[in-house]
C-alpha cells in the first residue's frame, strides 16, 4: 500500500466553476470571489468575509487593521507554524511565545493568565486552533480565553488555518475574537491551491483589511469627497498590498465550500476509527477533545509516542515510511527555530509541555478519501511498530 500524508479531494463542482470564470473573459477578483466570501460568511455567521491570497495574508492585515504597531508585543503559542509569528516581525512587533497544554495541544485559560502575568504589556494575542480543535473561549465563570482577553483588555486575533469548520459551543469559530484568519491551503481542510480568508463582525477591521489587501487604494473615500463620481478615478490612503484572491481559485473555493461538511464527516470518520482502534495502546497519548467530537474540524490527528515506547518518534517515522504510509510532525516548535530562539533568546525550560509533544508527537494520515482499508491497514502498521518492536 501506498498511502499519503494528505490528498485533496476536488470530485465536485472546481472544473464547472474554473470553466466559467475563464469563459468570463475575467480572471481576477471578481464574482466568484464575490461570492465565496458571502457563503462562507453566512456560513460562519460573520457579518464580514475578505477573501486574500493565503492565510498568512489574513493575518498580516488583520495585525495590522487592529493596530498593532512596531514594538508592541503579541501572544503566540510556540506551538505551530512561523506564519502566525513572522507577520508580527512583518510591521515591527514583536511575538511573546507561551507554552501549551499537553493533550489538547492548544493554549488554556490557565496558561493564558500565566503568561499575561509575566507580560502585563501585551497587546493582542494570536489564538491557534490547533489541529483543527478550539480551546475554551468562553465561560459562565468568565474564565475563557476570550473573557479573560477582555478583562485586560486584549485584542484577539485567531489563526483558524485548521478550523474550518469548527465550533465551539454551538458557534462556529469565525466571531469570537476580533478578527479571524483561515487558510485554503492546498492541504487544508477545504482548498483553492492558495488562498485565505480574513472574517470579523467589525466594520472598521473590514473596512481597513478590504483596502489594504488592494494597495491601499479608496474609492470609498474618493466618493465622499467628490460630487462627480469618475470611475476611473481613485485614491491611495495607505501603501496596502497584493493580497487580493484571483477569481479562479474563488471558483475552487466555491466548489469545495459545498462538500465542506461532506469532508468533515469523513475526517470524523478517520478520527473516530483511530481513536477506537488506538484506545489500548499505553505507549501513545491520542488528541484530547475537549468538546463534542462533532465540533473539531479534524484537520490533523496527531499521536504523541511516549517515552517507554519500544522505538522513538523519529524511528517510527521512517518505520511507516517503509510500510508506504506518510506522516507528518506538527511542529518543530517556533522555539526552537533559529530565528525565533536567537532574536528572543528563548529557551526550551520555559516550553515544557510543548517540548514533550514536539518530541514525541507524529501526525498520521487524516483526509476524506482515506478508506477504511487504509485505516485498517495505518492502525495495524501503527500497532506492528509499536507493540512488537523488539519485544
Ligand atoms: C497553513 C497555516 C498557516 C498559513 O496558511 P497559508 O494559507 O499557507 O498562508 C498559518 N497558520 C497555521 C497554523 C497553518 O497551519
């Protein structure tokens, strides 16, 4: 068998939908966008949704919509990719890195007012929905991380690049912070090759993150100011940036957004199928939902090997590679990087759960297409390895 990390699924409307923007004669921000923008709005129940060329975009303009300024610190857990970082060095700000909670992989209120502790000048924080799960974000005792981010009054921006769709509570995540970033990512849960999405219920936000992502260029503004609206005519408020999404990739964004519930159900699938199948094994820690298994996205299932394990995580890996299975590590901690860790001086004491899961944990294959076969066959090289390994 040969059996991928991640494989796209594009069995839908993606080729009817490119056909007609090509026939359109219009290739860039248009209708399609125009539209993929509504659906996923209404779909997350925002008010407002920008499409832009990737997530990382989102995150650069929703940093810099918000306010933030060079020199301003930001939360971020040390736990995921450089993106949700590097766009704080993009304007002079500067990331604080915060440890995680073992088992959930994600940053909890406990650990939030931690680090809020040891920084009372933190401006904003960058939330990570890990592998596709929300942490708590509200509470009736006022201690979720968004409450808590009120009380001191704290701008929240969320890195959804793994959490569509996923809720907490009975909301989807998209409106509990002030503005939040999902990537279409080629290996993301649904794709238009590249490409993002910035979401808020926040005029300004919006208002500021729709003219930045084109140039800093106004109409808006222009109109006020003029009584004869020239079309042509324009004016430039900012020095903005590229980050609008072409029309071709909305059409694949379209098309995948229809079977977006359709592909959840089959990550569930895969999930629940490597849950119960691992439930026994001692030597690997699975993901620890702490929610209803319906509301987590499913777009990693990472296991953590455990110390007593008969081989490590590394010899695992190429063991799986050897079976024809591809797995991938989520992640080499920013810590540990060596921009990050020579800039801030960081040091893995301070990381203590995350240098457990970075050390132990491995991602296994996790898409709709996966079939039960494969699952039986990924469980069964996962128990070879594991459970016989020179025992
Ligand atoms: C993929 C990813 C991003 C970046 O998404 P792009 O669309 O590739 O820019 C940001 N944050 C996290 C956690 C990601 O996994």
């Amino acid at each position: 068998m040969n059996i991928p990390f991640a494989k796209v699924s594009m069995a839908g409307n993606e080729l009817k939908y490119i056909t007609e923007v090509l026939k359109s004669g219009w290739l860039t921000t248009s209708s399609k966008a125009f539209q993929f923008e509504k659906l996923f709005a209404d779909i997350v129940g925002a008010k407002y949704a920008c499409t832009v060329s990737s997530c990382t975009a989102a995150l650069h303009l929703a940093v810099e919509a918000i306010g933030i300024k060079t020199g301003d610190k930001v939360l971020v857990p040390s736990l995921t990719f450089t993106a949700t970082a590097e766009v704080l060095r993009y304007i002079g700000a500067d990331p604080v890195f915060m440890d995680v909670e073992y088992g959930t992989s994600l940053i909890s209120p406990a650990l939030l007012r931690k680090s809020l502790k040891a920084n009372p000048d933190i401006k904003a924080i960058i939330i990570v929905h890990y592998g596709g799960q929300s942490p708590v974000m509200t509470s009736s005792d006022g201690e979720g991380i968004i409450d808590i981010c009120r009380q001191n009054n704290i701008r929240v921006i969320e890195d959804a690049a793994h959490a569509f769709p996923t809720k907490f509570g009975n909301r989807f995540i998209g409106t509990f912070g002030d503005v939040t970033c999902f990537s279409f990512y080629a290996n993301k849960t649904i794709t238009t090759g590249e490409g993002g999405m910035l979401v808020t219920d926040d005029e300004n936000i919006y208002k500021r993150a729709k003219t930045m992502r084109l140039h800093g260029i106004n109409r808006d503004v222009w109109e006020r100011f003029t009584s004869n609206k020239s079309s042509w005519e324009y004016d430039i408020i900012a020095p903005g940036f590229k980050y609008n999404m072409p029309d071709i990739n909305a059409a694949v964004g379209l098309a995948q957004l229809e079977k977006a519930d359709y592909f959840r159900d089959q990550r569930q699938r895969c999930a629940s199928y490597y849950l119960h199948e691992f439930e026994r094994i001692h030597v690997i820690d699975l993901p620890v939902c702490i929610g209803p298994i319906e509301n987590h996205s499913w777009h990693l299932f990472p296991v953590t090997i455990r110390t007593e394990a008969p081989v490590s995580r590394n010899e695992f890996i190429i063991q799986m590679g050897q079976a024809g299975i591809g797995t991938s590590v989520h992640y080499k901690p920013l810590h540990r990087m060596t921009y990050y860790k020579e800039t801030y001086n960081l040091n893995p004491d301070d990381f203590p759960n995350t240098e457990r899961i970075w050390n132990g944990t491995v991602s296994l294959p996790i898409f709709p297409d996966l079939t039960n076969r494969e699952l039986e066959y990924i469980c069964q090289t996962t128990k070879r390895i594991l459970l016989n390994n020179g025992v």
